[in-house]
C-alpha cells in the first residue's frame, strides 16, 4: 500500500501545482493558470471508463496489476513529451499533455483504489487509508516540493520532468512485485454490448455538450461568472445525456455499479457529502501556489520548501495520525472533528493575506492547514471504502473518488474569477464558508455513516479471509 500509494500520488502535482508553478514562473496571466485546472477533468470523469477494468484486465500480470503497469509506463512517456515544450510558444501542446498525464493518473487511480479495496478486510481500512495517504504524500512531496526545488536550481523544468518520467518507470517494477489480490468472482457480459454502451455513453455526452455550446449564450452578457456558469450547466447536462444513453443502450459494467449503489438509504445524499466534505480545503488550495508566489511575494524556492515539503510532512504526520484515530474511534466522529479542524485551518492562508510577510507564518499556517487535512483525507478514504462494494471496486470507488474530485478541479477556475474580482482576503474567509455544508450534510446524514461501522454492506460478499 504504502509503494503503490507513491506511484499513485506520483503523477497528481505534475499537472496541478508543479505545472501551475511552471506557468506563474513563465509569466502567463492568472485566469490562464485558473483554467489549467481543467486538466484535472480526467479526474472528475474517471467513473466513466473504470467499468471497464473491472470486466476487462490485460493478460499480462492478472486483475488489477496488468492495467497498473500499462498506465505507468504511458505516464514516463508523457513526462518525457512534456520535457520537450515551452509554455510560451506552445501553451496548447501542454495543455494536452496535462489533461494525457491527468487521464492515465487517473486511470492509475481507478486500480490502485480497487486493488487495495480487494486487498483490505474491513479492520484493515484505517492502517491502510493512512499508509496509502502516507505514500501518495511523499509522492507528492517528490513531484511538487522537491520538483520545484530541482527545476529552479538544478535541472530546469524539462530536467525536473525527465527525471519524473524515470521515476515511473520504477514505480513500473514495483508493480510487478506487488502481491495479487484475493480471488473475486469474474463479472461476465457481452463484450459487444459492453462497447456499444461505452461508444453510445460517450458519444451522447459528446454530441449534447458540443450542441450546447453552439447555442448563442452571448445573450447573457460576457461576464466572467455567466461564462462559468454557462460550462457548469452544460457540462451537468451533457453528463446527464451520457447516463440516459448508457441506460438506454444498455452497458452493463457500467449500470449493475451504479444500481447497486442507489439500493442504500439517502444514497443522493451520500453522494453529496462525498463531494461536498472537502470543498472548503479544495477552494483553499486551487491556487495556493500562485497565492504564496504572486500575492504573498514568496519565490519558487521558499515555496517549494515550505508549502510543499513542510506541508506536505504536515500532511503525512496528519494521515497517519487520523489512521491511528480511526482505528479507536468511530466513523462518523472522525470525519466530523477533522471536518471541523479543516474549516477552521483555512483561516491561516487569511493572516498570511492581511499580514506583513513573514516565514514563520507560513511555515505555521501552511503546517496546520495540511495537518488537519491529512487527517481528513485518512477518515475520508476510509469512508469510500466503507461506501464499496467488492463485486464493482473499481467502478464504484472509481464514482466516489471523481465525486470528491469534483471540488478540486471546478473550484480552479472559480478560485481564479473570486480572486481577480475580490481580492485573496475574501477569497479566503469564502473558503472556510464552503466547508460549511458539507458539515451540515455530514450530521444530517449520521445514522447511515454510522451504520458503516456495523459490519458487511448489503450484496458485499463476506471477506474469504476473515
């Protein structure tokens, strides 16, 4: 758990904070930077195609690993294509890159999060929530703190990626070392009618978005907030033509996964939380980066040392600690009380806004922040595991995990809009607001949270091994 967390955390930073450093660096405006959040859609829509690595698995090292490795080593290709770009002459070309190197991290994710939901029995989801964070974090801390430290002093920017794509190539091997999962019971389908779900899915959701865009929105004027508004709506409703047309067509990898999860009680609601739960710590950290170079006046070094390295330690020491909490202490309670500490740590990013500059408010700010994140994040993985069913891993954890994705790729061009028209101060009171509701949901919805604790969810198979 802990290696393979590493290679699942390996590529996150290199099309989110590593390439927002790269562009603020480079000198391109902040709305451009705002919108390189998109590259992280891939995340958001993961759910899309992780049906299918639950029917189909390459012949190569058995379920679960085969797609792992082949992810890995298009991952070291990519880093090797991003080597060889400027932002500034060919900021289209690593735009595409990003949203390449976001597509396979994503589909890394798919299968790493239903190896280890297969792998875990049910005492087991605390330890190995906070070793998984434990490794994703100082994968982070390698491709985001150490990476700007590499890039600004040493190796450059193409360097720094060349050595990432090296690195993956390892974590290829460390692949194919890993254990096997337990034997689970094969999901059996018509292969053609699996595809022609999949072709019917994505080309519906294609054609409707496409639709919606030729429609003269200019009528609601060119404000910034229409035009974010107008790429929300049509984004939901192209979303929601995709799923008819899956339903109509019949995919069945893809609906048995979503109809075994609305079987539970406020199953709507559930899925709300799971999007709304860390929204507060999304909206903080969309553009922290550029708040600590641009507005706060720190340079790339300082930034890379402090907000990545010592943040992302933070954060670690956090994930662990919450793993240790959680194995004493229900479900809910946890997520309620690192819930709260999340809200409350955001106000640290405000005082380094309205505050002289300092280095020891940034270190102490940023330290808190990511601690009591990390402690969010080891009860918050945990929770997904419980929400799983054994027989869809893949999908199901595939749906959960883009839902709570959702937060951290639109508020990115929603942090950049607020910012521009009221200034960080208010940006920042406005994200401790944002952790609010899903708080609220969080209490409302506590018996189901709570019954998480009780033992198998209904339709899982008991552990075989337990």
């Amino acid at each position: 758990m802990l290696l393979l967390g590493f290679a699942s955390g390996l590529p996150l930073a290199l099309s989110t904070g590593t390439l927002q450093a790269w562009l603020t660096v480079e000198g391109l405006d902040i709305k451009t930077i705002g919108f390189f959040a998109l590259a992280g859609l891939p995340y958001t829509f993961k759910f899309v195609w992780a049906p299918l690595a639950d029917r189909f698995e390459p012949p190569v090292l058995g379920r679960r690993r085969s797609w792992l490795l082949l992810t890995q080593f298009g991952l070291a290709l990519l880093c090797f294509a991003m080597a060889t770009l400027d932002p500034n002459d060919s900021v289209l070309a690593v735009g595409a890159c990003a949203v390449a190197i976001a597509f396979l991290s994503a589909s890394q994710d798919i299968v790493f999060d239903a190896y280890r939901t297969d792998l875990l029995g049910e005492h087991e989801r605390g330890a190995g929530a906070a070793v998984s964070v434990l490794g994703y974090r100082l994968a982070m801390l390698v491709s985001g703190g150490l990476a700007l430290i590499l890039a600004d002093q040493w190796l450059g920017w193409a360097g720094m990626y060349r050595l990432m794509g090296v690195l993956f190539v390892v974590m290829a091997a460390i692949t194919v070392w890993s254990p096997k999962t337990p034997p689970t019971p094969a999901l059996t389908s018509d292969v053609r009618r699996e595809l022609l779900g999949f072709v019917a899915m994505i080309g519906a959701g294609a054609l409707t978005f496409v639709l919606l865009r030729l429609l003269p929105w200019h009528w609601l004027g060119g404000g910034r907030f229409a035009t974010l508004a107008v790429d929300t709506v049509t984004l939901l409703v192209a979303f929601v033509a995709a799923l008819q047309a899956a339903r109509r067509a019949g995919f069945p990898s893809f609906l048995a996964p979503w109809d075994a999860f609305f079987t539970r009680e406020r199953a709507a609601a559930l899925l709300a939380l799971i999007v709304l739960y860390k929204l507060g710590d999304a909206f903080a950290g969309s553009l922290s980066t550029t708040f600590l170079i641009r507005g706060a006046g720190f340079t790339a070094t300082e930034v890379g040392a402090v907000n990545k390295m010592l943040g992302l330690a933070a954060t670690i020491v956090g994930a662990l600690a919450g793993g240790a909490w959680l194995a004493k202490r229900p479900l809910y309670a946890s997520l309620m009380l690192f819930g709260l500490l999340q809200a409350v740590s955001n106000f640290g990013y405000w005082l380094i806004s309205v505050l002289p500059k300092s280095y020891a408010l940034m270190a102490a700010a940023i330290g808190f922040e990511n601690l009591c994140g990390g402690m969010g994040t080891a009860a918050f993985v945990a929770f997904l595991m419980a929400l799983t069913d054994r027989r869809f891993s893949a999908a199901q954890y595939a749906l959960l995990s883009a839902l709570a994705a959702v937060g951290r790729v639109y508020v990115g061009p929603a942090s950049g809009v607020l910012v521009e028209a009221f200034g960080w101060p208010t940006f920042f009171v406005f994200t401790v607001l944002a952790a609010l509701p899903g708080l609220l949901l969080l209490r409302w919805l506590k018996p189901q949270v709570t019954a998480l604790d009780a033992g198998p969810k209904p339709g899982t198979p008991a552990d075989s091994r337990e």
